[in-house]
C-alpha cells in the first residue's frame, strides 16, 4: 500500500482560485499516475489531495514493493519536473510525502448501493501507509518494517528510528528510502543475506565447465540455461564462477531488469558504468578522464569509441565532438560495433565469461548486441551463458 500527500494543500487553496487549483492539481495527478502506471501499480482512491495505491492487487508481481518504491521515486522525479514549469507560471512548488507498507488485507466489494467500491480494501497496512505519509519528510518517501523487510538490498535505506503512530500500538521502525542501491543483479541482493550450499546440480556444473575449457581454447560456446522462476539457474552460474576463479579470466555481465525492459542498451550501460567506473547520473569531468583513460587501456579506436560511449551514458562532452544524429539508425549500428569490438578485445587479453541474466526481460536493443557477438565472436575466447525464463 502506498499513500501520497501534496504538502500545505490548504494553504495553497487559499492562495489560487478554484480553476488555478485544479489545474495545479492534475500536474501533481498526472505526475503520480503516471509513475504508478509504469510500474504495474493501482490508483484505488483520491482522497482530496491525497492517494491511495495498491501494488500487487488486482495484478499481482513476484516485487510489488520494489515496484512501489520504485513508483515513488519516479513520482518524486516527475513531480520536480513538473515544477519547473509550475514555478515560473504559478510562483510555487509542489512537494510531496510517500509512506508505503505491506500487509495482509482483504480486498473485495464494500460499502452499499449506488457508492459500492468494487476494488476496495480492508486491513491495517492503508491505515499505516498514510501515518508513516505524515513522518516523510518534503519529497521523501518512508516505509514500515513489512515493506523494508521485502526491499531490503534493493535500496538505500537511513533509518529514522521507532516511532509511535497515531491509532497504531506500539512503536515502529521507520525508514526512509534515499535511492536505488547500486547492487549488481537480483541473486546478488539475496546472497547478501547468506547463500546455502549447492545441492545436486553436478552434471549442469560439468556440461557449462566442459564449454568453458573449450571457449578458454578458443572457440566461442554460447549456452542457454533456461527454467522456471527459482528452478536455480543464477545459482548453478554462481557455482561456475566459484569453480573457475582461479583460472585467468574477466567477467561481463549484463542484468536485464523487469522495469526496464524497453529502455534501449539498459543493462549494456550499467555493465560500462561499472567497467569505467562512471556513475549513473555521469555529468562531471572526472568521468569524462575515467572514460577516457579506460578507453586507452582497452586499445580501441578511442575516437569512436569515445563518441558512441558518451552518447549511451550521457556524459555530456560540450563543443568536443561534431554533432552526430544520434537517433539514426546508422548510429546505433555503429553503437553495436563499438560495443563488440570492446568485448573482442577483452578476449584477445584473457578469456571472458559473457553472461546475460534474466534474458526474458531484456530490451531489444541488448538482444541485438547480444546476437552479434554470437555472430561475429565465433573464434574468440568466449562463453556466452544466457540464463532466462522459458516465456524467453
Ligand atoms: N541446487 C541448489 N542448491 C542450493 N540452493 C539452491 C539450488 N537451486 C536453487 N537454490 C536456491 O534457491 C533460490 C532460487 O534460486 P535462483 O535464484 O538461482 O533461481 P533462478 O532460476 O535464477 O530464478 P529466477 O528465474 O527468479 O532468476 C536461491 O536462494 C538459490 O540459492
Ligand atoms: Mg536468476
């Protein structure tokens, strides 16, 4: 359940007329709604100025409180975009306050007659939503121990301690989410909490160890581990790379995500990010020399490279390079080489392990990438291991 407030909507009711105030609400709906919309949730209730949103009813995800806060932090995002315009029209700001918990509800029909609400719902966590709501600070978003408990590794959390709510026995444990972590794949977030020892597996182990002897001979293998969700398929990889890390090797992963399957190369950025040392919001200098200097160490032909990585991290380079018309379809092309030939050239310094994870969620722009390395690649020293779901 995820509860969102306009903060001193009445005294913005005082200050502009009915019209005015309407219209400034829709900016702050629209901003919301959208950002829900995307991630799968439900706007079940406008009270006022305030939401109601359910995440996992009536369509249920295996992370609904991922999505939540995920909602959230594009909501907080869409709204300080908003205001830009807002500002210069109205002379205001609007800000907000998110509260999210999990529990056990029940959802149904209630209510009688002509005001029967069909998808309503009936339990604790709304309740605790809109008080843990009150205690966020402007543009924050806080969450209870249910919901903390389920998005635990997947964000950065600061506590803000026990709290008492009204109509709520007993204290709570409060936090506050400050952005998305920088963890690397969905099993990484679960190890963290201890892995147990590998149990069976031990002809699947052998078969991906038989292609990788024979990729680190120079053959490319391209292997496609496929099952249902929690059938083990990151954990036997896991086993893999225990089993050869002593052998001289790198390993390039990419992490297909379920929120950002139509974002165009997202997880071949993140796999740079990390590989340059960039960050996410790359936008100051020493990016711009880290990105550089990675490209010297890989001996690629760095104007090139330099032009291409730049424009798919967004690292703005100013009166550097010629303007290049970025959306064309020859650009991307030239994007899919640059991104091979990096790879190309990893192998020729050491063999690599090229493993793209949940591959059902990839976007189609990493999928050609990935294709083409299966193309070209055939004579390096690669495997490529692809784990999926069977829908993949
Ligand atoms: N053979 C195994 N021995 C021990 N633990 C296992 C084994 N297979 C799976 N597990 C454990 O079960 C859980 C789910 O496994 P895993 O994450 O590897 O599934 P998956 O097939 O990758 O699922 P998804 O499609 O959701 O990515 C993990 O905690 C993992 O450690
Ligand atoms: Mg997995």
């Amino acid at each position: 359940m995820m509860f969102i407030d306009l903060i001193d909507s009445t005294a913005l009711a005082e200050r502009f007329d009915p019209e005015d105030m309407r219209r400034l609400l829709g900016v702050y709906h629209q901003a919301c709604a959208r950002a829900i919309e995307a991630h799968e949730g439900h706007i079940a209730l406008y009270i006022g100025d305030g939401l109601l949103v359910y995440f996992g009813y009536p369509n249920a995800h295996e992370d609904d409180a991922i999505r939540a806060v995920l909602a959230a932090l594009a909501a907080i995002a869409a709204l300080r975009e908003a205001n830009e315009l807002i500002e210069t029209e109205y002379g205001v700001r609007l800000q907000a306050r998110i509260g999210i918990e999990t529990g056990l509800v029940v959802a149904g029909a209630i209510g009688a007659g002509s005001s029967l609400d069909h998808r309503a719902i009936v339990g604790e966590a709304p309740i605790i939503a809109a008080r843990l709501q009150s205690l966020a600070p402007p543009d924050a978003i806080v969450v209870g121990p249910a919901a903390q408990h389920l998005i635990q590794g997947s964000f950065k959390l600061e506590d803000l301690g026990w709290r008492e709510l009204k109509g709520v026995t007993g204290p709570v444990r409060v936090q506050r989410v400050l952005a998305q972590a920088d963890t690397i794949g969905r099993f990484e977030i679960r190890v963290v909490q201890g892995i147990t020892p590998l149990i069976g597996r031990a002809a699947e182990l052998e078969m991906l160890r038989r292609h990788w002897r024979q990729s680190v001979d120079g053959e490319m293998h391209c292997v496609l581990l496929t099952g249902e969700p929690g059938i083990g398929k990151s954990r036997v990889l896991r086993a893999l790379c225990d089993g050869i890390s002593d052998d001289t090797h790198v390993v390039v992963s990419l992490h297909c995500s379920a929120y950002y399957r139509n974002s165009p190369f997202w997880p071949v950025q993140h796999w740079l990010q990390r590989t340059f040392g960039v960050g996410p919001d790359a936008s100051d200098a020493s990016d711009m020399e880290r990105l550089e200097a990675g490209i010297a160490r890989l001996g690629v032909d760095a104007d090139e490279t330099l032009l291409v990585l730049t424009n798919l991290l967004g690292i703005p380079t100013g009166a550097r390079h010629p303007t290049v018309e970025t959306s064309s379809s020859s650009f991307k092309r030239r994007t899919l080489d640059v991104l091979v030939a990096i790879l190309e050239t990893s192998t020729r310094v050491q063999p690599v392990l090229f493993v793209v994870e949940d591959a059902h969620w990839i976007d189609p722009s990493s999928l050609e990438f990935v294709r083409l390395v299966v193309e070209r690649l055939v004579s390096s020293r690669l495997l490529v291991l692809v784990t999926a779901r069977p829908e993949f």
